[in-house]
C-alpha cells in the first residue's frame, strides 16, 4: 500500500518524507474486511514540535512572504494535481474509511473544489478604512495567526482537510495537520500532492498518530497560534482546555443530533429521499447527519410508511461494492452503535434495512435502523450515535415543533419542510442551528456555504468565505498625519 507512491510510515516535515523520531507505528485496518492494510507513522510529541518549528520558519521566511495572489496559484496547483489523482483518492478513501466509491469520489471532487474556492478567494480578502478624527487615517489588515494546527477525524478526510487546510493557507498561515489514527491515506495523499505542487517546505506538515499523543502535543504546543479541531465533544472540550493555557484561539466541530422538521403542507414525496439520505450517509458517520425526524401528526404515518419502505431497499456492503452503505469504520464505533441500538429496545423499531450477504466476516457491518418514539428525551433522541439510525418524533403544531427541534444540547443543522414562507421564515429564525435548510437538507453540501455549530455542536465557522475570518486576526492601524 502505498498512496501515490508514498510510504505511509512517514510524516511529512520541513516538505521531506520522514519516519516517526521513536520508530512506533500503527495499523490501519479495512473496515471491509478487517484485514490490516498499512502501517502508519505513530507521531510522537518530538514529531509535533518538529513539525510546528518547520511551519514556523516557513512563516517566517518564503510562505510568510507569499502575495494573495501567489496563494492562490499554489491552491489553484493542488486543485488540479487533486483533479488529475481522482481515481486514486477515491479509491484510498473508500478503503480506509469503509465509504462507498461513489461518495468517495464526491468528497475527492469536493477536495478539489475547496482549493478551487480558497483559490478565488485567496486574493479578495481585506481589510476596510473607517472614517476617524480629523487628520487621522485608519484601517484595518487581515492577517493570518502564524502557525495553524488542525485535527481532523477519519469519517471525512478529504471534505476536512479541504475545508481547514484550504481555508488556513489561503489566508497565509502554514498548517500542522494531524490526521486521524482510524484513517489518513488521504491525507497523506494530499500532503504528496501539496509537494508536487511545491509549496514551499514546512508549509503544510503532516504526522499522523494518536490523539493522546501527537494530538494533545499539538494542542499544548506553545508555537502553534490557532487550533481547529472536528471530533467528538469530550475531545473538543480538552482541546479547547489546552488551547486556554497559552491562550489560542479554537474553532470547534463536534457534531449534532440534527432535526428535520415535516409540517403538514409539506410535500412529503420530495422531502422522502432527503430524509433518509441524510441518516444514512457515509453510513450516519456524518457530523451534519439527521438523525431526528419530526413530522406533524396529520402526516405521521405516511412519512413512517414511505421512510419504511426506502429502509427496507437500504443495503450495506464493502465500500469497493459501492452499495447504499459501507461499513462503519472500525469494530469499535460499530460496538458504540450497538451499543445505542440496545438502548432502543423500548422504541418501536420502524424499519431495518439488511447486510449484503457477501459482506466478509470481519468487516464491521451494522444495518441502518429506524426507530419511532415520542419521547424526545430519550438518549436516542438526545446523544450522537453516529450510526445509520434514525428516529421519528410527532409533533402538534408549530410551536412544539420548534421546542422539539431545539431540545438537544446541540446546534449545527436544522431543515424545515413547509410550503408556507411565513413559516419558512419564522423557522429560520427559531432554530438554534448554524445552518437551517428549507425544503432541502444540505444544500449538496457546498463549499460556499458557512458551517459551524453553537451548544455542544461547538463554536466557529469553517467553510466558505467566512472561514476565512476564522483564521485570520484583525490589526488596527491608526495613523495622525494632521
Ligand atoms: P475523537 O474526537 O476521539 O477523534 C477525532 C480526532 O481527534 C482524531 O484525529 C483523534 O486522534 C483526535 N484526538 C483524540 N483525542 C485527542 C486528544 N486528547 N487531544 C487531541 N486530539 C485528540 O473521535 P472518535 O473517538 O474517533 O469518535 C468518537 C465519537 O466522536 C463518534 O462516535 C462521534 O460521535 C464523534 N465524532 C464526531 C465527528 C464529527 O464529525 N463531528 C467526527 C468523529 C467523531
Ligand atoms: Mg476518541
């Protein structure tokens, strides 16, 4: 296994291949099948301070000199050395993750299309002037925070690194990355392909290895200048205790328990597939993944029936196999959905999709489930199961549908699905949720969007122009010249 010919034991500092300062490594496994597919460099804390110091210097010296517009030609180079490696990407996505080809390929056209965006971006973010006192001339400069560390997860490698990574080098930083222990061929990938497009050395660094270790050492580095992180919440808080010790700022992602609300105009036919796509995709590994369907009474039960019967045609199987679900990633968060699934057995279980009966044995397979319920405190309906589950809520009228929708302890997506504007807008306006999606869920997850969550589901905003705030700081120049 070597991705784009690289070898996967080695972390990538000061732009050389090297291997792990205290020769660890770690076994990346195929969710398939189970079977072992790769060593990866288990990155040490030595490995974190010689990479942060490598994206220091770069910051001093050649990338910290770029233009804007040199910026932009760099991502607009990764944008099509991502292009003409698509096959590939997918492929090693697919295989570490357990994701279908099909999705693979989509967040592989998604990596490009993030360096793209960071691309045109690059050279059109500015400050502003403001109007001051007599004989004073003032205004503004963005300008990027030094050094950015970003720690990443294993269920969206690509759509993650494009998301943080474009963002941060755009504005002028240079990037520690560390990828997550689960699954980072992508991103070891993605570090070759920032070389052949010869971004300068040390500005974009990369070691993989355990959270523990060479992610809390990325955290407590006092040279790193802002951290963003996409993970789970108890992770997220550490991370965001670290970062207070030498005062960093934190962009936080932690996922959701996202509600789709189905009121009774709703035309239900178009919603259906929306509904279901968005528990099932990437086999519910997704952060932005709805696992709260809440329908007004009046259509309840043809909404459970017509969900029913896409659950029942849902079958996972090998990523390679290309089915509607692949694998979760690992035997361990298989036996955390189990272990939720458990949990649901005084829920009325609704639909349960099937398991492809050539799935190998070792593969860790878990059939989509959707449960129906009314009780919205359930730990079904409260926590992140990260799973294919679903489950169906009825509500009464508008007002408990906004209560219902906003009773978690989390806010990063909402739909509402209503012909009526006044309600669209009054909805928009009552669910606490970084984005709110009307008649859609979504949106094809574009680029442009902003994204970011408030509650546990974290805080900042990654994706689109306004990323771009996140990992710069803002000077003030005032200046008296009478
Ligand atoms: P995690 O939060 O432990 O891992 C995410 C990343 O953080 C990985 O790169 C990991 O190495 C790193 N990490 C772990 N501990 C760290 C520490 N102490 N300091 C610095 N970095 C650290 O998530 P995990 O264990 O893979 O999944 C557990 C649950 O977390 C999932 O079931 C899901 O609910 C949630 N999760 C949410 C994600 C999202 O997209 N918001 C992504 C992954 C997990
Ligand atoms: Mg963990």
């Amino acid at each position: 296994m070597k991705p784009l010919g690289i070898d996967p034991q080695h972390c990538l500092i000061d732009g050389e291949w090297v291997s792990p300062a205290n020769g660890e490594y770690l076994q990346l496994v195929n969710p398939s099948d189970g079977t072992h597919l790769c060593e990866i460099a288990r990155g040490s804390a030595e490995d974190i301070a010689r990479a942060v110091s490598a994206a220091r210097k770069a910051y001093d010296t050649e990338w910290g000199a770029t233009t804007a517009l040199q910026r932009s030609r760099y991502l607009a180079r990764l944008k099509d050395l991502i292009l003409q490696n698509t096959d590939e990407l997918a492929r090693l996505e697919s295989i570490d993750v357990g994701k279908p080809l099909t999705q693979a390929r989509a967040d592989v056209i998604a990596l490009a299309r993030y360096m793209e965006f960071y691309a045109g971006a690059a050279d059109k973010l500015h400050g502003q002037t403001i109007p001051y006192l007599d004989g004073y001339t003032v205004y503004t400069l963005r300008e990027p925070h030094g050094v950015t560390g970003h720690i990443i997860p294993w269920n969206y490698p690509m759509q993650i690194i494009g998301r943080s990574i474009g963002a941060s080098l755009a504005a002028g930083n240079a990037c520690v990355l560390k990828p997550a222990e689960e699954a980072c061929l992508t991103a070891l990938a993605f570090a070759e392909l920032a070389r052949q497009a010869e971004l300068p050395a040390g500005t974009l660094n990369v070691v993989p290895g355990l959270g523990a270790e060479a992610g809390a050492a990325l955290t407590r580095s006092k040279g790193v200048d802002h951290i963003s992180f996409t993970g789970s919440v108890n992770v997220g808080k550490e991370i965001q205790r670290n970062a207070a010790e030498n005062i960093v700022p934190v962009t936080l992602e932690l996922g959701g328990k996202s509600p789709q609300v189905v009121f009774d105009d709703a035309d239900v036919d178009a919603a259906i597939p929306f509904l279901v796509n968005a528990g099932i995709q990437n086999a519910g590994q997704t952060c932005s993944a709805s696992s709260r369907i809440l329908v007004h009474k009046s259509r309840y039960d043809e909404v459970t029936e017509k969900m029913a019967a896409r659950y029942s045609s849902l079958v996972a199987g090998p990523a390679l196999k290309d089915l509607d679900l692949g694998p979760l990633v690992s035997q361990r968060q298989k036996q955390i959905v189990e272990d939720y699934l458990k949990q649901g057995a005084d829920l009325q279980t609704v639909a349960v999709g099937s398991i492809h009966p050539e799935a190998p044995e070792g593969g860790a397979y878990t059939a989509p489930v959707l449960f129906a319920g009314t009780q919205s405190d359930h730990i079904l309906a409260q926590q992140e199961i990260f799973g294919p589950v679903q489950m169906l809520l009825p509500f009464h009228d508008e007002d408990e549908a906004v209560t219902l929708a906003n009773a978690t302890d989390f806010g990063l997506v909402a739909s509402c699905w209503t012909r009526d504007g006044a309600r669209q807008m009054r909805m928009a306006k009552k669910l606490r949720s970084g984005q709110v999606f009307i008649n859609n869920y979504g949106a094809g997850g574009g680029v442009e969007l902003p994204f970011g969550g408030s509650g546990l589901s974290g805080h900042g905003r990654e994706k689109g122009f306004e990323a771009l705030y996140g990992f710069t700081t803002l000077k003030t120049v005032a200046a008296l010249h009478g």
